[in-house]
C-alpha cells in the first residue's frame, strides 16, 4: 500500500505509464476495454499492484488476466524505461471489483421500499 509521497507519486507514474501502453502500444484484444484505476506500490517501491477493471463477464476477466500475464514483461519494461526509479518494481495485475460493489449496493437502494416512495 502506498504510505508516503514518494510511493505514491511511484504508483501514479506506473499508473500513467500502464494505461498510456495499453492505449498506444498493446495490441492484445483481450486488454482492449481495460481501464487502470490504480496502483498500490510497496513502501521500499520493489512491488506494485496494477487494479484494472473491464466491462463483461468472469471469461471476459479471465481473459484480461491472461492478457495481463502475457504484456506483463513488455509493461514492465515501458515502466522501467519512463519511471525515474533505482528498480523496476515487480508488477501484479488484479481485477478491481469496487465498481462491481458499488453496482450491487446501488441495486439494493433501488430495491429498497422506503426509497422508491421518496423518489416519486
């Protein structure tokens, strides 16, 4: 987890790098709809996790994590290239399911009874 200022301008530098890459230069169609929302990188910056998320089902995910896997050396080496860093921090993608708990809570205020009667 990013804990000082330094790790966390680290992890918006791979952020940006990450998500230019994979618009300009990836040509995977498994990460075509892959959007990065973040990146927590270790205090000592040796790792960084990438949280992505892709619109679709768990095959459409597991195909991006398998895309991830196979771009994951050629990544690594743009953020070696384009971040200022002493070392090239290990990368791990992980698919970011906040966006699909948000979904699930929103459904459920919509759900509620007492809700749909202050909204009409």
């Amino acid at each position: 987890m990013s804990t000082t200022f330094r790790s966390d301008r680290a992890a918006e530098a791979i952020r940006a790098t990450i998500a230019s890459a994979l618009n300009t230069e990836i040509q995977d169609p498994r990460l075509r709809l892959v959007t990065i929302t973040r990146v927590e990188v270790s205090h000592d910056i040796q790792s960084a996790k990438v949280f992505y998320t892709i619109l679709g089902d768990e095959k459409v995910r597991l195909d991006a994590q398998r895309g991830f896997e196979s771009a994951k050396p050629f990544l690594r080496t743009r953020v070696g290239v384009e971040v200022p860093l002493r070392v090239v921090p290990e990368i791990q993608f992980r698919y970011d399911g906040g966006t699909d708990n948000a979904m699930i809570v929103d459904e459920i205020l919509n759900a509620l009874p007492e809700l749909k009667k202050s909204a009409e």
